[in-house]
C-alpha cells in the first residue's frame, strides 16, 4: 500500500509541473503589461522599463519559467499587484473557507444522491424509478450559478428564511453548498443506480437470495459494498466540479474564499493571483483525487492485491 | 463482431442500416425523443430570432434602449418584462438562443476535432506519443475546468474567441480520451489486421477503418459536450469574462439581472430557465442516443 501511495505521489510531480507549464505560459502571452499595471497607468516609460528589468520581465521565456517554478517550489507566488502582499499568504488565508464550502457541498452531494441511487435501482422501473431518473437529469442540467440565484429569491427575498450573503453562521452555510451539491448529487445519484443495478445482477447476489436472506442484508451487506466502489472514483472527479462550482458560488453569496479572491483578481488583471490560485487549487484538486484513489485501492481488495 | 468485418465488405449499405437501427431505437424513447423536438425547437428559434423577435423600432427590441420602460413586470406587451434599459427581455432570451447555440457549435467543433486527433494518435500509434499525448491530457484534466477557463479567459481579451478557447480546451481531454479508448479496442480487431495484410496505408487505416467505427461514443459525447459548452459560456459570461454586454448573452444577462434580483426576479428568471431547458434538452438526447448506440448499456 506505501508502495502505491509513494508511486502515485511521484507520478503527480510530472503532472504538477505540466499544470506549472500551462498556467505560466498562458500568463506569458497574455494580452497587457504587468509592469505597466504594477507602476499605473499614469507612470513615465523609463520607470516601467526598471519595472520590467527588475521584474525579470525582459528575459527568454525558459529563464522566467525557471524562475517561477523554483519560485513555486519555495511556496513563493509572487506578490499581489492589487494588495501588494504575498499572493500565497493571501490565498492561504482563504482557502479554509473555500475547502469548507466545498467539503459541505460533497456532503449534501453524497447525502442525497447515494441513498436515492439505491432506492431508485432496488425500484427500477417503478415511478419512484423513473421520478428519479427525471429529476436526476435535471439536476444535472440546472446551471449551479442560476440555482444560486433561484434559491435566493425563494428563500432570501420572497420567505426571508435564510441569509443570502457571507459564510460564518451554520444558516449562512445552507444556500451555497446546496447549490453546488445538487448537480453533483444527481451525478453521484446516476452512478450509485447503474452501478447498483449491474452489482444486483451478479450470481452472488442470486445466490444469497437463493439461500433466503432477507432483503435488507442482500442490499447493505452484498450489493452496497461492491456497487459503492465505483461511486468513490465519481464523488472524487465531483470534487473538481464542486471546486469550480464554490468559485462561481462565492462570488453570488458574496463569500470571502478563493474563488471571488480571483474573479476580482481577473477584473484587476492581477496575474500573480490567478497563477496562484489556479495552481493550489489544482494541487488540491491532485491530492484529493490521490486519497480517492487510495481509498479505492483500500476497499477494492482486487486493487489493493497487488500492491501487498 | 462479426457485423463489423462485414463492414469492410459492404461498407455503405451496412453504414446506413446500422444509422438506421440507431434510430429506430431512439424513437422508442419519449426522453430522447423529447429532448430531440426541444432541440430542433431551440435551433429554429435561434434561426428565426429575427422573425420572431423582430428589433426594428416598431416592436419591443433586443437592442434598443427605452429608459421610459425600464423593469416592467412580465404583462401582455413584454411576456417576460424589461430590463434596465428597458429592452425586452423574451426578444434577448430569443436572440440570446443565437448566441449560445453559435458558442456551442464552435467549441464543440473545435474540442471535438482537437480532441479525435489527439485520441486517435494516442491510441493508435501507442509508445512515445501516446505518453506524451496522454500525459499532457492529465495535466489538462488536474485543473478543474472553471478555472482553467477563467486563466485562458483572463489571459485574453474577453469575448466569443476567449470563450471558445477557455471552454474547448478544458473539454478536450473528454474527447482524447474517449477516442483513445475506443481507438485501442478498434485496433486489435480483425478487419485491421487484415486492412494492414492487403497493403493498406496507416493513415488510410485510420481514416477507412478506425474512425468510422469509433464514431458513436463521439457522437455520443458530442451531445452532452455541447450542453457542457453552452453551460460553461453562460458561466464565464456570468462571471464578467465571456461575452460582453451589450451582445444578449443568457449567462451575461443573469449577471446583469443579478444586481436587481431583490426587486425584479423577472430579469434572472428567464434568462436561467432558457439555459436550463437547453441543457436539459441536450442531456435528454445524449442519453437516449448513447442507449440506442449501444443496447446494451440500456438497463
């Protein structure tokens, strides 16, 4: 298992530095001029020029990209053009909102689209079946940052139940995980059905049904275990939607997280800001799909196996 | 698989009745078949924006400003009211429809065209460019799609060839890999080898015998790809960094209607529910064909 961990965690560093590559060169060609928008708008040439000297804006392309990625390796993101401190710092001090959002968000996701998974496949064909499967669709099809919106016109404006801005109080929480949550509940809903309709095919299931177990037991103890191993790999590949899902939500509830730190940072064109928070991000996006992936290889005694 | 060697054979004839046997079974499935009509409706709604919506002075227009007439409640004139200069909002719903449809197509057509490329060389040339392909594909698919769009979006100035960069790029990876997995089943087929036995070029390989049978899951992937697409334009434009306003845009016009949701629910409303119906529709369609494509997933 150690084996496995440590060989996934070295297939990341390539991929990290892939995610390093892309983010810098995409800021490398980007249209407008940090040093002109570091200096303003109304500073002479000459005091850009020594910006951009200084800055190290005028070397090749490979010695700036060095640069940034020995930067990045010291956890050093360069400084925010906006507040002028330490875009890591500024980040970090963030990213326990975002990472609660979003861990809320799995749960209500997980909370609510496995057990109608189950339901809906242990009833296939019935109406709640095809209710589900209706709803499930539309859960998928519904814009998360128009759900936001809708959800605060019924339970903000028109019943005044619930707050609709800020993230402090357990009731401020309600409004946003729930709107990212229910997309990734009706996909972890339609994963958690099909995979349970292929494991209740299986011979062992006929089997114990066969030697008489009740229902129940069939379902939780035979099928659950092995229809769920699928699921771990979606809620994992969710948790990149939910990310992205927090960044539009953040910005609709007014929350102080990552996400509407760098949608003001696009307005402010501050580029260190952008690079920084696409880059954590991505790297927590890794991490949390290698837990994923060593919880799938921990259950699936298939996977885990191999590794011994 | 023994339908498939009689492809060679009889390429033509077995392609139309296979294209047929997909229908047939698509037909049988009032979701596919209502998603299809919603699409169709969407598509004529978007070509005769005009017709329907006309903006010439006369009529209440997408364009045209009229402060007299500013947040009107839906009412008889402005079915789903005005917004804050007063435009009609059904005439921008209307035209909005134009917009993102356009968006789709061409981010569709591009991720898609991109993506079979890459797919395809990975899967069947294997080795070095398989490695590299793929793993460039990883990198890709570890940053979350929102945020690799709004980097490629910031990065630009904003407008329809930002969106279609930002958006076709982070759906690339769905297509690589999808054409990548059914390339390397296709490939130790039969009829390959026996393509490679007659002389057959690589390329002409590719282009006769490994594509066209890789077609369905693409096809597949290319309907819900196009939800994906207009979902995404609507978000970027939504966060300030897709297409710009004054362009009636259903994302840009959320992001408007956003500043005056306490008073005047009409202005996010319509605009959201026309997304939604869309994507919903696509979805609808995407399953019912990925079931008729293949019976055997159906359960």
């Amino acid at each position: 298992m150690h084996k496995y961990i440590l060989r996934r965690l070295l297939m990341m560093v390539p991929v990290l530095i892939g995610v390093t590559f892309v983010i810098f060169t995409l800021t490398y060609i980007t249209e407008g001029d940090p040093a002109r928008m570091l200096a303003g708008i109304q500073a002479p040439e000459e005091q850009v020029e020594q910006l951009r000297e200084q800055l190290g804006l005028n070397d090749p392309f490979a010695v700036q990209y060095f640069r940034y990625i020995t930067n990045v390796a010291r956890l050093d993101f360069g400084t925010s053009f906006a507040t002028g401190r330490p875009v890591f710092d500024e980040i970090i001090s963030r990213f326990p909102t975002t990472m609660h959002l979003t861990a809320m968000s799995i749960i209500i996701a997980v909370l609510i689209g496995v057990p109608l998974g189950i339901l809906s496949a242990t009833k296939q064909y019935s109406v709640f079946d095809g209710a589900a499967t209706f709803v499930g669709l539309m859960g998928i099809s519904i814009p998360n940052f128009w759900l936001s919106l809708m959800l605060i016109l019924l339970f903000g404006v028109q019943l005044g139940w619930l707050p609709t801005s800020g993230f402090d109080t357990p009731s401020q929480w309600i409004l946003p995980s729930f709107s990212i949550g229910i997309s990734s509940a009706a996909i972890i809903m339609r994963m958690t059905r099909s995979s349970m309709l292929e494991v209740l095919r299986q011979d062992y299931i006929r089997t114990a049904k066969a030697k008489g177990q009740k229902g129940s037991v069939i379902i939780f103890r035979h099928a659950l275990k092995n229809a769920l191993i699928p699921v771990i790999t979606i809620v994992g590949l969710e948790i990149g939607v939910l990310l992205g899902g927090a960044i539009l939500t953040e910005n609709i509830f007014s929350i102080a997280g990552i996400g509407r730190f760098m949608v003001d940072a696009i307005a402010r064109r501050d580029y260190p800001v952008i690079q920084g928070g696409v880059l954590l991000l991505a790297l927590t996006f890794s991490l949390v799909n290698l837990i994923v992936d060593v919880i799938y290889a921990y259950v699936d005694p298939r996977i885990r196996s191999q590794y011994k | 698989m023994g339908d498939v060697t009689v492809n060679v054979n009889n390429e033509s004839k077995k392609k139309r009745s296979q294209l047929h046997d997909v229908w047939r079974r698509f037909r049988k499935s009032p979701i596919a078949m209502t998603g299809l009509c919603v699409v169709v409706f969407m598509v004529l709604v978007a070509l005769f924006a005009d017709v329907i919506a006309p903006s010439d002075g006369r009529n209440p227009g997408y364009d045209i400003h009229n402060l007299g007439n500013r947040f009107q409640a839906p009412n008889a004139e402005h079915i789903m009211g005005t917004d804050e200069f007063g435009r009609d909002i059904f005439a921008r719903v209307v035209h909005g429809s134009r917009v993102s449809l356009l968006v789709g197509f061409i981010v569709v057509t591009f991720s898609m065209t991109l993506g079979v490329i890459v797919g395809a060389i990975a899967g069947f040339f294997g080795k070095v460019a398989e490695n590299i392909l793929m793993r460039f594909i990883d990198v890709l698919l570890s940053i979350p799609p929102i945020l690799l769009a709004i980097s490629i979006a910031a990065a630009m100035r904003p407008g329809m060839m930002s969106i279609v960069l930002a958006v076709g790029i982070g759906a690339l990876p769905l297509y690589a890999r999808v054409m990548r997995a059914s390339v390397l089943t296709v490939k130790e087929q039969e009829f390959i080898e026996a393509a490679y036995s007659i002389g057959a070029s690589k390329f002409r390989i590719i282009r006769k015998h490994v594509l066209p049978n890789c077609i369905a899951p693409i096809i597949v992937q290319a309907t819900m790809g196009l939800a994906y697409a207009i979902l995404w334009a609507a978000a970027l434009s939504f966060l300030g960094i897709g297409i710009q306003p004054p362009t009636p845009e259903w994302g840009a016009m959320l992001s408007e209607g956003r500043m005056y949701i306490r008073d005047h629910w009409h202005m996010v409303m319509f605009p959201g529910m026309a997304i939604a119906i869309m994507i919903f529709a696509l979805n609808m369609m995407g399953d019912g064909l990925r079931d008729a494509f293949d019976p055997r997933l159906k359960k």
